[in-house]
C-alpha cells in the first residue's frame, strides 16, 4: 500500500510536469504533428487572441483539478485510515 501511494504521487506529478496539457510537447502530439495546448496558447497570447487564451488556460486548469481529484480519490481507496473521514 505504501508503495502503491508513493507510485502514485510519483505518477501525478510527473503527469504535470514535461508531457502536462501545457507544455506544448507530449508523445501524442508528437506522433501525429498536432500541436499542444502550450503552444496554442502560446500563439493566441502574440496574435492577441485573448478568447483563445482564456478558453486555454480554462481547460488547463480543469484538466489539473479533475487529475488531483482523482489522485485525492485514489488516496482515499488505498489508505484505509483516510476512509473513516
């Protein structure tokens, strides 16, 4: 179990960071040659295309609280002392 907490944190974190929604870069993206959301918004920021980079951010910030909620879910499956709260 312990284990099994530390795989997963290590694994939320990484999901963040490099390959996140935002960087612009991913292994999807760069097997089909579609572009990411960082550099989507990137664009939209030097074009002025400020509906863009809201609609960007937006989804951005969603797409981290739906990965920390179930992260915290998870949390609460694996530690038992976390079910009785």
């Amino acid at each position: 179990s312990v284990q099994a907490k530390k795989y997963l944190t290590q694994s939320a974190v990484a999901g963040g960071g490099r390959h996140g929604p935002a960087s612009g870069t991913g292994s999807g993206s760069e097997i089909s040659g579609a572009k990411g959301m960082g550099q989507m918004i990137t664009t939209a920021v030097l074009s002025r295309e400020y509906g863009v980079v809201q609609a960007g951010v937006m989804l951005t910030a969603l797409f981290f609280v739906a990965v920390n909620l179930v992260v915290d879910q998870t949390y609460r499956f694996l530690d038992p002392r976390l079910r009785a709260r």
